[in-house]
C-alpha cells in the first residue's frame, strides 16, 4: 500500500509536471516589464511597475502606534515608505496618513 502510494505521488511529480518550456535568464528589466505588460493574449499582468519600483511584501507590518506616526520626521516617513517600495508625495501631513492608512490596522486609528 505505502509503496503504491510513493509510486503515485512519484509519478505524480515527474511526469504531470514538467518544467516550463522557455526558462531564460533576464538581462534588460525594461524587456521584461514590456513581455508582462503583453502577455496573457494582450492583457495586463497583476506585475506591472514604473521604473523597476515594485511593492515589497514584508513579513511584518511596522511596530508604530498612531502617536509614533504624528511626530514622526518627514525624512523617517520617506524612509519607512521607500523600505515598503511605496512612494507618497505630498506634505508631511498627508504622508502620515498616508503611512497609518498603509500599516495600521482600522481600530488602530
């Protein structure tokens, strides 16, 4: 039984799933963001950036409370949006809200 089942999942992985046809390694980024941009029979893919800025999916959201982000400095805001691969222009003000909206939680704020 147990080696009916080893033969299975074997099979299984090396033959209903073979590796990707076309794997080629990326040498202009520009070309890349173009071959996303047109893939999918013309449609837009969900990857799609200006200028290699693109979102990074931390594992942890910032350890700040509200009061944190009210007196934070403007050049600790750029820093903190910059490390999240999001860009915000605008006064100091709307930056910080900008930033509790991005990494607090609703009943946070």
């Amino acid at each position: 039984m147990a080696l009916n089942w080893l033969l299975n999942s074997a099979y299984t992985i090396l033959l209903q799933h073979p590796a990707p046809r076309n794997e080629q390694t990326i040498s202009d980024p520009k070309k890349e963001e173009d071959r996303l941009k047109t893939s999918n029979r013309g449609e837009t893919d969900q990857k799609v950036g200006s200028g290699g800025g693109w979102f990074q999916m931390r594992l942890h959201y910032p350890r700040y409370a509200k009061s944190d982000y009210e007196k934070m400095e403007e050049w600790k805001v750029d820093a903190l949006l910059r490390q999240y691969g999001l860009s915000f222009d605008g006064s100091l003000e709307e930056k910080r809200r900008f930033a509790m909206g991005a990494f607090l939680w609703p009943d946070q704020y």
